[in-house]
C-alpha cells in the first residue's frame, strides 16, 4: 500500500467527521438555549407584564459562545471515542494467513497526523487490537510472498462518528483478503502501449510478443471500435468496441485475485456496446482479459478505451509466458523481456 493510497483514506475519515461536526453544529445553532422555553416575539404578553414591555431579546453574542462550545465538546468527543477492532487475514481461496503484518493509522488528532500502531494476525489468520481512542480507524495487511488486493487488503472505519455498518466484532470479524503469489516466470512485457483505432469498424492487429501492429490476419488480438455520430461537441453518442483473439480466447479477470490463467470459460471474442441512452454512458472503459492465443501461449492484458466522434485509440500493457501451456502469469520486473 503506497503512503498515498493510506493518507487519503485518513483524509477521507477526517472530511467525513468534519462534515458531521459542521451539521450538529448548524442543528445546534437552530436550537432555543432554552428547549422549555420558545421565545416567540410576536405572542401577547403574559398577564404580569405591562402592555408596554419590550419583547423578549436574545443575546447573539452569548448564542455564538454556546454554539462554539458546543462544537468543540462535539469535536473533543469525535476524536476520543473508544476503539476495539478485530480482523482475520485470508488469501483468495479463503485460506488464513498467519503472520501477516497489520498496520492501524488512528485519525485521533484534529488538526495534525494521527498516531500509528501495528500488529500481525495469529495462526488462524486472526488478529485485535482495543485501547486506542480516535474518531476513525484506517487498517491494512501485507505480508512477503502476497500481494495486495485493491479495497480488500485495506479499509477505513468509522468510530467517533455516526456509521451505517455494524464494527467489527471477536464473532463477526472484519476479513481482509491477500494474493498468494506464485513463483516468478519470465514474460514478455509491454508497457502501457497506445494504438489508434478506426472510427468505422475497421480491424488492427496487435502481436503481443513485439507490441506491435501487424497483419490482422497473423495476430495475437484483433481490435476494432465504431462511433457514431454525436449531434453536438458535448453530446453522447453510441460507441462499440471488439477484441477478438484469432483461434484462440478471452476471459475477463479483475487484474488483482490471481495470476494464473484459467484452464477454461475463454470465448473467441469480446464486445462492449454503450449507448447514448445508458444512464452510465462513458467514453472510457478499462477491463483486463487473460488471453490464450493460439500457439497455447497465455497473456494477462490491460486495456484502456476511449473514444470520440472524431479519434479513438486504446492503451494496452500485457504480460505474456512464450512458454505454451505455461497459465503462470506472475510477474517480475527483474526477470521480465520487455517488448520495443
């Protein structure tokens, strides 16, 4: 987990709590200083006054005071709320991992960094910590020999603050989840290429050994897209994309839970259609693929599409063993062939 990535979930609980504080205080403001006693100005006198008597005044100057000492008790009281958390650590197929190195970043200081603990999980994968104080609580896991899953290795949890899930408990514990990686194969690695694409549907080729466009006919992916036209500059419009692999297949993946091909569930070709009525339209997609190309070689591809009325294009990063029926697909930047 890079210091980014922790730093702006601390960031993100400290919006959260300061957007809570803001809207008690703007409730407590609306408040009477007297809940028993409304004052309403234009009501009569009550029998005891004369009928000239001033209507009742409130003292701005007082109400302010109160507002801000009310804000700060609620401020105080967000950052001090006891903290008990529990975790268990497991690797993709569910199993425990002991020994893994936990980190807790407590958001207990208002205005500055908050305070850092750690610990590691037990035999059974599991793993607790009490005693802390602060108004949220930002977890992760790591340890050698895994890799990280995006918002399944880390997570942000609320305490001094109102929350909509239950904390974790001993019984019901939080589960974060780690890859177990395997042993590093040399791949051929092309990084982050981009390619131009016809806006009529016409095919391009890609050889994922050179990462470069060759005979559609004699490659390893077949790209093609089509938009149509849209009726102003920022208006939608209707758009297809289409990777096929040539006697060979496509299967989707996340990118993160493995990096082993799979054995089966590949199709000869993938399309994306959106159009300019989906309530989700975008001019951009982002999937990654393992690939099984017809020599019986695997690849794991990235591939980002955007597209326009009047220029399209994609970028693609990919990871290939030359080695047919090797599914191994764990990458080593130190061992790897990169592609020019």
């Amino acid at each position: 987990m890079t210091r980014r990535r922790r730093a702006a979930g601390v960031v993100l609980l400290a919006l959260i709590i300061v957007g809570i504080i803001w809207h008690l205080q703007a409730r407590n403001q609306r408040l009477p200083l007297n809940q028993h006693e409304v004052v309403n100005p234009q009501s009569p006198a009550p029998p005891s006054q004369s009928a000239t008597a001033s209507a009742p005044t409130v003292d701005n100057n007082t109400t302010e005071d109160i507002s801000t000492k009310r804000r700060g008790e609620v401020g105080v009281a967000a950052f001090t709320a006891p903290i008990s958390f529990f975790g268990r650590v497991v690797d993709q197929f569910g199993q425990p991992v002991d020994n893994a190195r936990v980190v807790y970043s407590v958001a207990d200081n208002y205005f500055g960094k908050g305070s850092k603990t750690e610990g590691a999980s037990d035999g059974n994968g599991e793993f607790a910590v009490s005693g802390l104080k602060g108004a949220g609580l930002y977890v992760e896991v790591s340890k050698d020999g895994y890799g990280r899953i995006p918002n399944q290795s880390y997570g942000s949890f609320g305490y001094g603050m109102q929350r909509q899930k239950v904390p974790p408990t001993k019984d019901r514990p939080a589960v974060f989840v780690l890859r177990k990686k395997l042993t590093p194969t040399q791949l051929v690695f092309v990084k982050s290429k981009q390619y131009e694409l016809p806006r009529d549907g016409a095919v391009i080729g890609i050889d994922l050994r050179t990462g470069r466009k060759t005979d559609p006919n004699s490659a390893s992916l077949q790209l093609s897209s089509i938009t149509a036209a849209a009726a102003g500059p920022k208006a939608r419009f209707d758009w297809t994309f289409r990777m096929s692999v040539p006697s060979g297949g496509i299967a989707e993946t996340d990118g993160f839970s493995t990096s082993e091909a799979p054995e089966q569930g590949y199709q000869p070709s993938v399309e994306i259609t959106m159009s300019a009525t989906n309530d989700e339209w975008s001019d951009a997609v982002r999937k990654h693929y393992f690939v099984r190309c017809a020599d019986g070689t695997y690849a794991l591809i990235k591939i980002d599409v955007m597209l326009d009325p009047k220029f399209n294009f994609c970028a693609l990063e990919s990871y290939l063993n030359l080695n047919p029926g090797d599914r191994n697909l764990e990458f080593d930047p130190a061992i790897a062939i990169k592609a020019r």
